[in-house]
C-alpha cells in the first residue's frame, strides 16, 4: 500500500500545475491525477519485468533478451510520453519530442537477418 500512495503522491505533485477554477475542472484534473498515478505504475512495473526478464531470459541467449529489452525500451518512452501529456500543457512540443525519441530507438542488428521458415509435410500432388 506504501507503494501506492507514492504514485499518488507523484501523481498529486505532477497535477498541482494546473489549479482548477470550477466544479468540471476539479474533475478534471482529479482524473488526470489519477490516470498519472496508474500511467507511473505501470512505468515502475515494466522496468521491474525488464530486470527480471534480464535475468529470466540469460540462459536462452542474448537474441530473446535484447528484443524484449527493446520491446519494453519502445514501451518506456510511451509511458513517459502519456505522463507528460497528462502533466504539461504543451500538447504538440511533447508529441514531437516523442515522435523524435521513438525514432532513435533501434531495432537489434540480427532483427532483419532472422528468417522464418515453414516446412510443408505430407503428400504432395503430382500432376499427370
């Protein structure tokens, strides 16, 4: 419980930017508040799975750990992304700067050298 009244705590300092000025945009801004204290948990969340997948994943080799590494990377700027929608007024300059940081994140070098392959069993038709 301890945990979550430290998002909410995040969530309460992120929303007092904005002071609202009547009934609708208390609402408001209470939902926004929320929704920043679930969006930084689900942050906190991935970066808990990534260090255990870390760890999970190192006997099946360096491939699987790098793409769900990625994976969640991609996802980690998303977060970020949706947290600062919710906390700055600044709607397009945050849209491009997120645009510009999912640009850079790469995909492993091996992604394009990996082949799938599906092998055909059974009989096969021949003609007359």
């Amino acid at each position: 419980m301890a945990k979550c009244r430290k998002y909410n705590e995040r969530a309460e300092k992120n929303a007092s930017h904005a002071k609202p000025n009547n009934i609708v945009a208390a609402v408001v801004q209470k939902v926004e508040q929320y929704m920043n204290s679930f969006l930084l948990y689900m942050f906190d969340k991935c970066e808990n799975i990534s260090t255990k997948l870390s760890a999970a994943v190192k006997d099946y080799g360096d491939k699987m750990q790098s793409a769900v590494c990625h994976m969640l990377q991609y996802m980690k700027h998303y977060l970020e992304h949706l947290i600062s929608r919710l906390s700055h007024n600044n709607v397009d300059e945050t849209d491009a700067r997120l645009s510009s940081q999912l640009s850079e994140t790469t995909e492993p070098e091996w992604w394009h050298q990996v082949s799938i392959t599906t092998e055909r069993t059974g009989l096969t038709c021949q003609g007359p």
